[in-house]
C-alpha cells in the first residue's frame, strides 16, 4: 500500500467557523444577564410590577392609589373618607 492509496485522517474535516458570529448569541446573552440581575437585585423589578399592578386595578374599579396618589396634600374626598 502506498501512502497515497490510505485516507488521510479516519475522520472527515472540521467544519470551518461560519464567517458572521450567530446574530441571536449577543441577544441571548442580554437575556441571560438581565434575569441574573433582576435573580439578585428582584426589588426594583417587583416593586415597579406592583406599583403597575396597583395602578392597573385602580383604573379597573376605579377607587383606590391612583385617585389617592394625584393629591397627596389637597384634602380628602368624601368617598376616600
């Protein structure tokens, strides 16, 4: 056998690298350091979730923070009473 008649590795090439880096990896990346953020300092996340929530509820009935929170100095209306 000479050594031209024997393959050159048992195993096929690598693959070069694709050219252009994946577009999505800096975006997964983001993700995935804005949840370890938010998994350490969850504060600022929940407390601007409930305020959202509050607001959101007293829109819905109509009573409540939002209508309280607009005057905090002026005087109290009768149904707040």
């Amino acid at each position: 056998m000479t050594a031209a008649a024997q393959p050159a590795s048992p195993r096929p090439p690598r693959s070069p690298l694709p050219a252009e880096p994946n577009p999505r990896s800096w975006k997964d990346a983001f993700i995935l350091i804005r949840m370890g953020v938010a998994f350490f300092f969850p504060w600022p996340f929940l407390t601007k979730r409930l305020e959202v929530d509050a607001e959101r509820r007293a829109r819905q009935f109509g009573t409540g923070a939002s209508r309280r929170r607009a005057h905090p100095s002026g005087p109290s209306s009768p149904t707040d009473r």
